[in-house]
C-alpha cells in the first residue's frame, strides 16, 4: 500500500518535466493492479492549487480535483491530532516541513511506502519510512 | 500499522476498520478513464516553465 505525494500528481499532467513519464505510469500501474492508496486530505487542495496556477483554468482545475477525488483505489485521511501529533514528532525527528512531515507521519502510521519527487521528503524520510520516487 | 484483514476493510494500528469503498468493474474504469482524461486536458493547457516540485514548493514556503 502507498501514499502518494502531491508533486507526483502534479508531474503526470507536467508533460514537459523529467518525471512525467514515470508519473504517469505509476498511476497506471495502481489502475491496473488495483492498488490500495492512502492520502491525507490536504493533497486535495494542494493539487488544485498547483494545477490552477500551472494551467489557470479553473473549471478544468476544479473537475480534475473531483476527479482524483472519485478513483475508488484513494482513500483520503482526515489530518486529525494523531497525524498531526506525529508530524511534530517526525519534524523534531528529520528536520522536514510541516505539510512535506503530513505525508511521512500518514506513510509512518499506516505503514505505507510515499511515493514521492521532494528531495527533502526523499531523503529526510528516509529515516523513519520507506520511500521512493515513481 | 496496516494490515489487510478482509478484501473490502483495512485495520488501522487500535483505530476502527477502514472500510474500502466497493465499486463494480464499470464503475471502476469510469473512474479512473474520467480522471485521466482530466491529466489530458490539464496537459494540454500547461503554460508555466515551472516543475511540479517548484509547485509543491512554492506551496509549501
């Protein structure tokens, strides 16, 4: 089971960047093989956000939110006080940002490989989760 | 720590199942073919110079 970071939802619309590819085949390969994914609530925003800022329509930006909102494979984790209690204890621990440390205490708690771009999410968490890229 | 106890729930570490939303097969490739045709026409639009990290980023900072 997994959990993906933002920034690889991002890339697989990103045709132009290095990882685009890779993204885009991940996503594949949790259709395909009907993989389990575990996201916390804020990569909802955080993807609307970023796309709207990338293609600045948004109706577009809008319906693909609900979209990745609709794959039945997604679970979506509400950021309560257990998550956010160890994002402090994993900030503390590796240095890392508060959202980048979201995504390391939900892959820390459930026990999930995050899948991720992010140097720091790379390597920094490293110390606590396993992590890779797409 | 997660642990698949049953093909439609997961158990969280003292937390209750998580029961795993039941699709049928149709539903299922609707889904996923609305989202990636969603990928498309975001791709087409893209109009920054900016990679999805500098993105995720900027959000972040």
């Amino acid at each position: 089971m997994f959990c993906i970071d933002a920034s690889v939802i991002i890339s697989a619309a990103s045709p132009k960047e290095p990882y685009f590819s890779q993204s885009k085949d991940f996503l594949a390969q949790i259709r395909e093989k009907d993989l389990k994914v575990f996201l916390p609530e804020i990569i909802i925003p955080e993807i609307t956000s970023g796309l709207f800022r990338a293609i600045g329509d948004s109706k577009i930006t809008y319906e693909l939110a609900l979209s990745f909102r609709n794959i039945p494979n997604f679970s979506f984790v509400t950021v309560d006080n257990r998550i956010t209690n160890l994002a402090s204890w994993i900030i503390c621990k590796t240095g890392l940002k508060s959202a980048d440390a979201i995504y390391v205490a939900l892959a820390f708690d459930y026990n999930l490989e995050l899948i991720t771009l992010d140097k720091e999410q790379l390597e920094k968490g490293r110390k606590l989760i396993k992590v890779r890229r797409p | 720590m997660a642990k698949v106890i049953e093909k439609n729930s997961i158990k969280i570490g003292k937390e209750s199942m998580v029961i795993l939303p039941k699709m049928n097969k149709k539903e299922y490739q609707v889904a996923w073919r609305n989202f990636e045709k969603m990928l498309k026409k975001a791709s087409r639009l893209w109009k920054i110079k900016k990679s999805s990290l500098e993105i995720i980023r900027e959000e972040r900072e």
